[in-house]
C-alpha cells in the first residue's frame, strides 16, 4: 500500500457514496446512466469472485464487498426504487458494444486460462469502458448536474491515481501488472475530455453543459 | 511473482 493507491482507492470509495448518496437524497436517478451502473456491477462481480478463495487482508475484503453491495445498491435505487425518476429514453448506448469486445479481449490477454483469471481480465477491460453509457447520455442530454460530475470527477480520479501508483510499485517493487495498467490507461483517457470540462465549468461555479 | 498470483487490488 502507498500513498497514490490509498489516495485511489478513498476516491474510488468518494465517487460510489456521492452517486448512492445523490440518489437517495433528491429520490431521483435523472441523469444517471443505469447501463453504466449495471456494467459495474458486472465488474465488481467478476472481479471479486476471489473472496471466496483468498485473502489478501481485512482492508481488501472490505473494500471489496463495499463495493459489491454499493453497486447492488445503486442499480436496485435506479431500477426500482426510484424507477419512475429514472431517464431511460436518454440512457440508450448498447452495452453488447462493450461486453463482447471486452470478453474477446480477456480470452487474448490473461495471465493464465482458468475460469477466474479470465473473468479477472474481463472485469478489467470492462471497466475501463463502463462508463461510456453514462459519458454518452451525458453528451445526449448536452449537461450534468454538479453531484453528478463530482461523481465522475472521483471516479476518473481514482484510476489515475492508480497509475501513479504502478509507476510507484514498479520501481520500488518491480510489480507490472500489464493487463491491469493498459487498461488503466485507456480508461484513464476517457475521461479526460471530461476532466478538461469539469475544471474550466464546474470548479468555476457553472454547470457541465456540452457544447453541441 | 506473475500478476495472477495476487490480484491484491482492487
């Protein structure tokens, strides 16, 4: 553990609570992509399947199931809880688009051929694409409120920090996790159009619009 | 160690 992953993983952390919280608070998703939410919980499952089999330690375990349960928890308060507030009409991108590619690519990269590395891998590759529903109706509907971009402001963060911290790793460890840090990358790289907007709009006090 | 032998994160 070092100071980039931790700093990740406590935004990664921020953005999931500021979406549940957001949600809870107003009894609305308007402006949500609920794709996007069911994408990461396909993530969070895949991934974490390993709970069952090994321990890394408590901090991990938590985190994990935080996240299991955190994600549940958002796509149920969007697709029923608060079904009605829900904007499907914008919320359109098809998530085939990014699932069969992101399997193809876990069954090219992985680190061994077994059942779990490769829904490791595809939880990976999944990921750093899961957004796009939500940064696509984001586009659609040409704003997002300010919780909302605060919310992916954490979220984009988090895995750029995580690149710093495999740049950290890498030279004081020589750990490369290569699957994990293309990934990474890319994923980081989607949001920086974002990124850009939210500091020159939403840290100035304006709300995120999309120029046309 | 090859990545696979610990996905230690998250």
């Amino acid at each position: 553990m070092n100071l980039f992953r931790l700093m990740g993983d406590v935004s990664h952390v921020l953005a999931v609570f500021i979406l549940l919280a957001k949600i809870w608070r107003t009894r609305s998703a308007a402006g949500i992509s609920g794709r996007s939410q069911i994408l990461f919980t396909i993530v969070y499952l895949a991934r974490y399947m390993d709970l069952f089999f090994s321990f890394i330690s408590l901090y991990n375990t938590v985190m994990k199931l935080l996240f299991i349960s955190a994600s549940c928890a958002t796509v149920y308060l969007i697709y029923f809880k608060f079904r009605a507030t829900y904007d499907g009409n914008h919320d359109t991108f098809r998530i085939e688009f990014v699932l069969v590619p992101s399997l193809l690519l876990a069954f090219i990269f992985h680190y061994s051929m077994s059942f779990f590395e490769l829904a490791w891998s595809f939880s990976i590759f999944l990921e750093a694409v899961a957004i796009l529903p939500q940064l696509f109706m984001v586009t659609k509907t040409g704003e997002a409120e300010n919780i909302t971009s605060h919310y992916l402001f954490a979220l984009g963060s988090y895995r750029a920090l995580y690149i710093l911290n495999w740049i950290y790793r890498y030279y004081t460890e020589g750990h490369f996790d290569p699957i994990a840090v293309c990934a990474g990358i890319v994923q980081t790289i989607l949001y920086c159009d974002f990124f850009y907007l939210y500091v020159t709009k939403v840290l100035q006090g304006r709300k995120l619009q999309v120029l046309p | 160690t090859l990545p696979s032998e610990a996905h230690d994160e998250l």
